[in-house]
C-alpha cells in the first residue's frame, strides 16, 4: 500500500485552527475553545475526503 501525502490545505486548516484557539483563549478565556474543537474535526474530514478523491483518481 502506497503512503498518502498530506494535503497542503490541511496544513492550512491547522494553522487556522490553532491561531483561532490562540487568538479566543487570550481575548475570550475558554469561551471559543469549542469552536477550536469544531474546525480541528473539520480538518480532519477534509483531509481524509481529500485522501478519499486522490485514490479515485489513481484507480
């Protein structure tokens, strides 16, 4: 089985999260901390949908 790369846009979405969690942790406490949790699961599923394209494209 061939390894996947990661997509480049989930790196993005990293990003973005994380700076989010930074950003709403200093000015709001833990009050967007959910939100953190929301667009790290949004990563998640569009890396692997991502991953899912790529292989029909190779077959």
């Amino acid at each position: 089985m061939k390894s996947q790369k990661i997509p480049f846009i989930s790196f993005v979405y990293f990003i973005m999260a994380m700076l989010w969690l930074i950003g709403a942790v200093v000015a709001y406490g833990e009050m967007f901390f959910l939100l953190f949790i929301l667009l790290a699961c949004l990563n998640v599923f569009i890396g692997l949908r991502i991953i899912k394209q790529n292989k029909k494209q190779e077959s």
